[in-house]
C-alpha cells in the first residue's frame, strides 16, 4: 500500500504537512521523517545509500524551485516498496535543462548541476504541467541498490 505525505491536497487518507517547506533542509527532514516511519511500519528495506540519495534528489528538487521556480508551491513525498516518490511544484513553467559546464568562453560556470544529478539517481523522472500555471517535477529514487 502507497502511503502519501503531501502539503498542497490535505484531503483523503493523506497526512498533511502543516505548511510548505520554505528550505531544502525543511524538505530533507520531511523526507527522512516519512521514510523512516515507513520502512518500520511496512518493514520496507531501506539502506543508507539510498536514503542519502532520496535526500540529495530532495535537497536539489527544493533549491531548484526557490532559485528558479519562483519558490516552493506543492510538496509531497509518497513511499512504496520500490522507491520514493518526491513531488516538488513551483510557479514557473519552465522545464529544466542540462547547460554545458562551461560557457561559449570557455569558463566555468556556476551551479547548473542539479538536474543532471536529480536525472542520475531517479529511476524516473517526470515534469507535468500545473493547470493554473507552474509545473511538478516527480522524482522516484529506489530504496535499495
């Protein structure tokens, strides 16, 4: 069964965050809260790799949001024996994109890493957009190697 932590729909059998995370460490200890309640209760094995992978797609799913999504608009985390499920919504509509590490000058640039690493430790990466506007990105990273 396929429990849901979500703070932008607190209708049905989900448990509600009482707000938004404002911070990438917000969302991280969010994450690690429900994982780790879930793999006791449904004794679903969860090793430390794994978990440090869920934070690292979490903390740069959030910091993408703030710094280019116009912040943080929805948030949920859904846990199943597979993986982890991490929604982040913002307000732009705008879809990620990987840039070269260096510039048409060839200097290095800053940041840009975030993507590439949330698309390497997913298994599956999705973006949707949001009918009044924004997008969510879904990100399922699996609790084992």
């Amino acid at each position: 069964m396929r429990q849901t932590y979500r703070t932008d729909s607190p209708t049905g059998p989900r448990e509600a965050c009482r707000s938004l995370p404002c911070r990438p460490a917000d969302a991280r200890s969010t994450v690690r809260r429900v994982v780790a309640e879930r793999c006791r209760t449904r004794a679903i094995p969860c090793d430390d790799d794994a978990l440090d992978d869920v934070l690292l797609v979490t903390s740069e799913l959030t910091t993408n949001a703030i710094l280019h999504g116009g912040g943080i608009t929805g948030f949920a985390v859904d846990v199943d024996g597979g993986g982890v499920s991490v929604s982040v919504s913002d307000r732009s509509d705008e879809v990620p994109v990987v840039e070269a590490p260096v510039d048409a000058q060839g200097r290095n640039r800053l940041g840009g890493r975030g993507w590439p690493i949330v698309c390497l430790l997913a298994r599956d990466v999705s973006v949707a957009g949001l009918p009044r506007g924004g997008k969510r990105i879904t990100a399922v990273v699996p609790l084992g190697r």
